[in-house]
C-alpha cells in the first residue's frame, strides 16, 4: 500500500521536500548574512541603534527563506547533494 501511494505523490512530495529543505537553507542564509554584516554596521551607524539585528532578523528572516524555499522546490536530488556535501566538509 506505501509503495503505491509513493508512487502516486512522489512529485508531490519531492516539491514539499524541496520547499522545506529550502526554507531551512534560507534560514541559514539569513542568518549568516546578518552575522557578517554586524561589524560593520554597528560600527557604520554607532550605538543609536542597538538591537537592529533582532529588527532585520524578522525583516529578512521571512521573505528570504520563502523565496529561497519557493526557489529550491524542484531541486530536490541537487539540495540533498549540497546539504551532504556541506556537512562532510
């Protein structure tokens, strides 16, 4: 009974798959973008604006990993590729 139902949603759940694994890999993106910019930007704008980090985190931390799990939806074999990859490395 599983094989027949994998087999009938398999493109559908590769594409969920896809989308979830790319909403994961835009979380991490977000994150390491606000990492690297958080030097220089405090020391661009000074101390007038502490906890700017937590205000671009929402900002950013919703639409990048929508559009980066929206991106990713059919890459599915490539993502799983590059996750393996990634933390072999």
């Amino acid at each position: 009974l599983f094989l027949v139902l994998a087999r009938r949603y398999y493109e559908r759940i590769q594409k969920i798959l896809g989308y979830v694994v790319g909403v994961c890999l835009g979380l991490v993106l977000t994150a390491v973008l606000l990492y690297l910019l958080q030097k220089p930007v405090d020391n661009w704008i000074g101390s007038k604006y502490d906890g700017w980090q937590s205000y671009a985190g929402i900002t950013l931390g919703v639409p990048i990993p929508l559009l980066t799990g929206y991106g990713c939806r059919n890459f599915v074999k490539f993502l799983v590729m590059f996750i393996t990859a990634f933390a072999g490395a």
